[in-house]
C-alpha cells in the first residue's frame, strides 16, 4: 500500500500531504523534511526510486512539483509511476492545463479528487472516464447545494 | 461576495506576504476569525472557514482549534459542508484523538445515506483514520455494502474492508464470503478492489489462502481476457489494458501459488503467455512484465519459465530508462544465489553498468558483481573491480574495499595475485579500508615465503612514491623492518630489483618518521622497523641508534616509550650476539598494531634466527617466556 503522497515545489513548499497511516503531528513534520531534501538533492536524469527506512520511494517531477510516494517494499515501483502519472492526468482533466497555481489555489479540490482516485493507500477505480464523470456529480451536487443555500429563505 | 472567493482572497494575502514574520501576522489574524466565526451561529459559512484553516494547516501552522469543527460539519445535513467536514477530519484528526471517536456515529449513519457521494465521504475517511474500535464498530456495515450495493459503492467498501483487516486481523473471516463472490463482477473497479482484498486475506491467513487457490482457473481467464482483448479505450494505458489490474492479479496468483505445485501449474502458461505478448516500450507494459517476472520466481514453476524471467531481467538491463535497468538489478539480486548460473550469462550487462552515472544504479550493480564473483571469473571481474574503485562515489568506496577483499580471500588464483590485488586497493583507496586490513595483509605477506622478496620490494617503491595512506605506509615498514635484508641484497626472481643503499631504507623509513600525515600508530610500525633494521644492516646502526635517541623525548608517549626502550637495549646489549637482540627486541611485548597472530610469528622467526647461530639454550629460555606471553594474549 502507498504510506503518503507529498507535493512539493521546487523551493521545498508542501502543496499537498496526503497520510493512508496514523503518524504523529510531529513525526509528519519529519518525513516531510527527510523527502524535500532527498528528493530535491537528485540529479536531474537519476533514477525515480529511492530507498529510505524500510519503505520504497518513488518520485516524479512534474513541471515545478514534484510528487512522491512511500509504498511498502513488495510493491511494483513502476506501477507507482504510472499511479503519479494517472493523478496527474486526472488533476490535468480537471483543472484543463493544470499548474502549480491551481493546486495552490484549489487545494480542497485536488484532494476531492485523489480521495476519488485512491483509498486507504490503493487504487479504487482503473477507469479515467468514470473517474472523472464522478468527480463531475460530486462537484455538482455541491454546486446545487450552494446555490440552493445562496437563495433566500421562504 | 461568494464566501469561496474568500478563502482564495486569504491565500493572494498569505503568498503575498515579504516575510516570514509578515506571513504569521496574517496567519495570527485570519486564525483568530475563525476561531470567532466557529464560536458563532450557523452562518453558511463554516465550511469555507475550515477550508482556510486546513491551508493554514498545510503551511505549517497549529491548527487543532479545528477539530471540533470538523466533527460539528461532518453531522450537518448539508454535502458541501460534509465534504469538508470529512476533509478536515481526515488532515487534523487521527485514530489518536479523542474526537475521532465522536464521529463514529455520524460515518455510521452516512454509511446508509440515499446519496452514494455521502456514503462514498465516509467509506473513504474510515479507509483513511479508521481505528481498531471504529473498525470493530461498523464491519458489519461494510459487509452489507459488499454485498448489495452499485460497483460504485462496491468497490470503496472493498477497499475500507482491506483497512478494517490491517487494523484487526481477526475482521478476514466475515469479509471472506463476500469477497469470493466478488470476483465475478465485471467492473475493473469492483474487481481490483476485490483482489486487493483476497489477497490481504490471503497474507494473513493460510487457510483463507487455501481458500482462495481455488480460485487461481478463474483468476487466470481474467488476466487471460485482459491481456488478449483488443483495444479498450476506457481502460487502455499505453497499449497495455488495465496494468494496474493486471499486476494485482499477478500478485495474487504469486501468492496462491507459492510453494504449491497445483496452483502453480496451472498459471504456467499464463505466465508464458504474458511475458511474450507484453509489450515492453512503455512503464505500463514493463510495470507488468516486471510483476510476472517476479511471480515466475517466486512460485514453483518450471525451468523453462524460469530461464525467460532470467531473460527479460537481462533484456531490462539493456533498456535505455534508467529506472529499468534499476529494477532489473534488484530483481536480479534476489535470485542470484537461487539461479546463480542464468544470472551468470548477464554478467558482462551488469558489470557495463558500474559505469553508469546514476549512484543508485551503480550501487545495485556493485552488489550483484560482487554476488557474481566465482573461482572462475576472479580474474577478470576483479580487473573491473578494482577500474570501478578507482572512480567510485565516495559513500560506496568502503563497501567496494570490503567487498574485494571478501572475493580475493575467498577465490584468489594465487598469494601473488592476492598480495597484488590488496597492494592495489591499499593505493587507490587505502583510506577506506577496514582496521583488520593491516594484520591480515602482514598475515598473508608472511606466510607467502617465496614472494618476500617480491612483496618488499614491491611495497618500497610504494613507500618512495606516497606515504600518505597509512595503511599501506604501516604494511611497508613492516615490511621493510623484516624482510629489509632481501631489499639491500639487490636482486628478485619477480620482479626488477632496486638499487638501494641502508642510508636510501633509513631515509625512506625517517620520513615516515618524521612527516605530519603520520598518525602515531604509523610512527610506531616505521620505529620498530627501524629498530628491527639493526639486527640486519651492518653499516649504519650508528645512525639507527641516533634516530631512536631522539625519539626519547618525543611528545607521543607510547612512541617515547619504544625509544627509550629500545635506546636501553642498545646501551644494555652491545656485546651480545645478533641473534639475541633480535629476539630480546621482539620480547618487548606487543606493539602498537601488532595482533597475537604477528607476535607469534615474529617469534617463530626469531626461533629460527636464534637455532642458526648457534645460542638455541639462550634462545629457548627467552623464547618460552615470549610464548607465554603470546599465549595470554591469544586467550584474552
């Protein structure tokens, strides 16, 4: 199973944490640190896979972020690619030419649609189509039940 | 103004701030209104406040004010406030709080919502932070969502039930039933949630996975439908249908087919059919590839099948993406010593990528070349070795010396070859080799008699050219101190003689003594080999003498200690024959550096020195004290 997902700028700024295990505050802060300053240590053409504790890391830079996972050992890192790149392609749907601003700026969104993507540290649904078209109802029913709530009481 | 644009309006604000101390300001201030506005009435605008906060949140700042309100917004009737509520709940609140136990009832009654957007919320927080108790609490929810609900539904309930038995293993057995029944249905969503599960199951309990074996022939007509079906636009990556399912599946049959010849065999073909049509171009493709690699090796399937694994892995290490050829190496570490010859044929691949740039690569082919040493190719893979020591990144250089010596220990062709290949590492890398380098070398060096000659010399001209690697310095004094007779004799069967004076040794053997990258343990060895020199040079034991004078008052004690020592033997013993000091000098005791092991054959030598001129009763009288001596050492 994925342990975390963490966005990151290039400057080290987390943009999303996303924790599939109970870890302390304090403890989140830490692997935060150990991931930004390993991953952002690499060369630019090195290899997407790290070792760290007993967990595998794997990493991809897109554009200005990057985005890296904690996966158990016996997981397939190559799969783990492919689980960043559908995520990515999925945020890129969404927002339509996604880039950092959006995720900063929509942060509540890019969450929506990671809990759509993965549960519990796996992958729920292999589909990119139906992904998005439930990402599409949820968003609107949360638009009608603004709207709903904009109107005036009677 | 919509309340959400607000919320954007406090992040311009925030990344607008110059400084760190202006952006906690801002952060102070947005924080206090909403700890003002949750105190408030329901305004419609709470969720939008959490959402601020949760950014706050992800910037680092103290945020836990909140976690009340997320369990106050989880409990509204409204979506957009659920939504938030549970986001909140799943950023601030772990198993750990006490506030996660307040929303157990409100997960429960979203469970059984009418709108599945609700169920899905908390499916997906319980997957998230659920706890032991809460898990307790609602498996039989979960049960009945596996079982009658849409494949939307399904397949979250599939995956929280995986959670629920991470968290209390003893939750497999009333999941069981519904997850066998759940791979008959057809959506890819439902189905990898349902194998993720059987295989959760299956690690966790053996007669669950016996279970399960039934169900390999079915297991391998799904991946038999995948692999061969055409082109599925909904489900297609890279030319590949449903990698993501097909490795689960992969695994899953992995793990049924473990050490059982039944199971195994009947995914034989299977196997061979998704190692042949896969196509590799792409991650997808090599993602799965990979997966049937490492199941071929890990079930009991037969050697055919296995030599095509051993092949692709081979193939990958000649693939242009990096990351392959590192998975490769990994894959082929594992097997290496189950499938030592077949990993053999890809040893020239391995050893090419010693060259490559990227540390991690170079690190995973250090390992497997030296996994790949045999009696065999020791020759050759050392030369590739030793090319490899002489440009490799600093963290690895330690385990490159350790592991050359390991294989040079284990496989030498001969002790000249052996001393050689040492002599080399100790000049490329001598800094980083192990402490027990230095006896073991003067161990080997000894007991090769016929290459003494060759070994002194050898380590002369070493010593002229550097002595900045100290161990390498301290074998040569060593060295020089006994066999130096063999040096000023000016010949060698081996290799070509130099041409030295005493005064060229005593030099030598001085600017060790007297160079500040020595350390003292270094001075100590270049001491005693000067010391040892007197007993074997005629001419210049004046000079000798000297030199061992001025060491008494030298700063490092121990080294004082020697000189003054040996200074007294010199006053005491002049009359004495040869032999004698030569043996009164290795009673000192043991020195700096040297093990039980050297001081027992410094004195066996001295025996034989003392039987041939002719003193064996004085010999044999300090001899026995001497090995008594050696022998309290060796026991303690």
């Amino acid at each position: 199973m994925m342990h975390f997902l963490l966005l990151f700028s290039r400057q080290g700024k987390l943009r999303l944490q996303k924790w599939f295990t109970p870890v302390p505050e304090r403890e989140k802060k830490k692997i935060v640190r150990d991931m930004t300053t390993m991953v952002l240590g690499r060369k630019p053409r090195s290899c997407n896979f790290l070792h760290w504790k007993d967990l595998k890391i794997v990493y991809k830079k897109y554009a200005s972020l990057y985005f890296c996972c904690g996966l158990d050992a016996e997981e397939n890192e190559l799969l783990a690619l492919e689980v960043l790149h559908r995520y990515v392609e999925l945020l890129d749907k969404y927002f339509g030419n996604v880039c950092e601003l959006d995720i900063i700026f929509n942060f509540e969104k890019a969450y929506f649609i990671l809990d759509e993507f993965l549960l519990g540290g796996e992958v729920q649904e292999t589909s990119k189509q139906v992904l998005s078209r439930s990402i599409e109802a949820s968003d609107m029913l949360q638009e009608t039940m603004e709207e709903y709530m904009s109107k005036p009481a009677f | 103004m919509s309340p959400s644009v607000r919320l954007q309006e406090m992040i311009r604000v925030i990344r607008g701030a110059r400084t760190q101390g202006e952006e906690r300001g801002v952060i102070q201030r947005e924080c206090a209104a909403i700890r003002a506005q949750f105190r408030q009435a329901d305004n419609g605008t709470r969720s939008h406040n959490l959402a601020k906060l949760l950014y706050v949140h992800m910037l680092g700042y103290p945020a836990h004010f909140g976690q009340m309100e997320c369990v106050r917004l989880i409990a509204s009737p409204r979506y957009n406030e659920k939504r938030v509520g549970y986001l909140g709940a799943m950023m601030l609140l772990d198993e750990k709080q006490d506030a996660s136990l307040l929303i157990t009832n409100s997960i429960k009654n979203d469970l059984s919502h009418s709108s599945q957007y609700v169920q899905s919320l908390a499916l997906c927080t319980l997957a998230c932070m659920g706890s032991a108790e809460m898990c307790r609490d609602l498996a039989p929810e979960i049960d009945r969502l596996l079982r009658a609900s849409n494949s939307y539904i399904k397949k979250k309930a599939a995956l929280c039930a995986v959670h629920m038995v991470r968290k209390v293993p003893e939750l497999g057995e009333l999941f069981t039933p519904a997850a066998r029944s759940l791979l008959s249905e057809k959506n890819h969503g439902v189905l990898h949630g349902a194998v993720v599960l059987i295989t959760e199951l299956c690690e966790r309990n053996p007669d669950t996975l016996e279970q399960f074996r039934k169900a390999v022939p079915e297991l391998v007509l799904m991946m038999k439908g995948l692999v061969m079906s055409g082109y599925s636009p909904e489900h297609n990556v890279a030319g590949i249908s449903d990698p993501f399912l097909q490795v689960r599946i992969l695994r899953l049959l992995r793990i049924l087919g473990r050490n059982n010849d039944t199971a195994s065999d009947a995914m034989n073909d299977l196997l061979a059919q998704v190692a042949t049509n896969t196509d590799s171009s792409k991650t997808a493709g090599s993602a799965v590839l990979y997966e049937t690699v490492l199941t071929v090796m890990d079930i009991k399937s037969e050697s055919g099948l296995r030599v095509l694994a051993v092949n692709i892995l081979g193939r990958f290490l000649l693939n242009n993406d990096r990351n392959i050829r590192y998975i490769s190496m990994t894959s082929l570490q594992k097997i290496v010593q189950t499938d030592h010859n077949a990993v053999q044929r890809h040893r020239g691949t391995i050893v090419d990528c010693l060259k490559d740039q990227d540390a991690s690569v170079k690190r995973r082919a250090l390992e497997l070349s030296l996994a790949l040493v045999s009696a065999v190719n020791i020759r050759s893979l050392m030369k590739e070795l030793l090319l490899f020591l002489s440009s490799c990144p600093p963290e690895l250089r330690a385990h490159t010396t350790s592991g050359i010596f390991n294989a040079a220990e284990r496989y030498a062709p001969s002790q000249r070859w052996h001393i050689d290949t040492i002599l080399h590492v100790l000049t490329t890398a001598g800094g980083d080799v192990r402490d027990e380098t230095v006896p073991n070398l003067i161990q080997l060096i000894t007991t090769a008699t016929e290459l003494h000659c060759y070994t002194v010399h050898k380590l002369y001209r070493a010593l002229i050219t550097d002595i900045s690697v100290q161990s390498l310095v301290q074998v040569a004094c060593w060295c020089i101190g006994e066999y130096g007779d063999l040096l000023l004799r000016g010949e060698c069967e081996e290799t070509e003689p130099v041409q030295v004076t005493e005064d060229d040794v005593l030099d030598a053997l001085e600017t060790v003594l007297q160079s500040h990258m020595s350390s003292p343990a270094t001075r100590g060895f270049a001491l005693t080999a000067t010391m040892k020199l007197s007993t074997r040079i005629t001419h210049n034991v004046d000079r000798i003498r000297s030199i061992v004078s001025i060491y008494g008052s030298c700063i490092d004690v121990e080294l004082q200690q020697r000189a003054v020592e040996y200074n007294a033997l010199f006053k005491k013993y002049d009359h004495m024959s040869q032999s004698y000091m030569h043996i009164v000098v290795s009673e000192e005791g043991p020195k700096n550096g040297q093990t039980p092991a050297t001081l027992v054959m410094d004195c066996s030598l001295c025996y034989r020195t003392s039987s041939g001129t002719g003193a064996p009763s004085l010999g044999t009288r300090l001899l026995n004290s001497f090995y008594s001596q050696a022998i309290r050492l060796l026991n303690t």
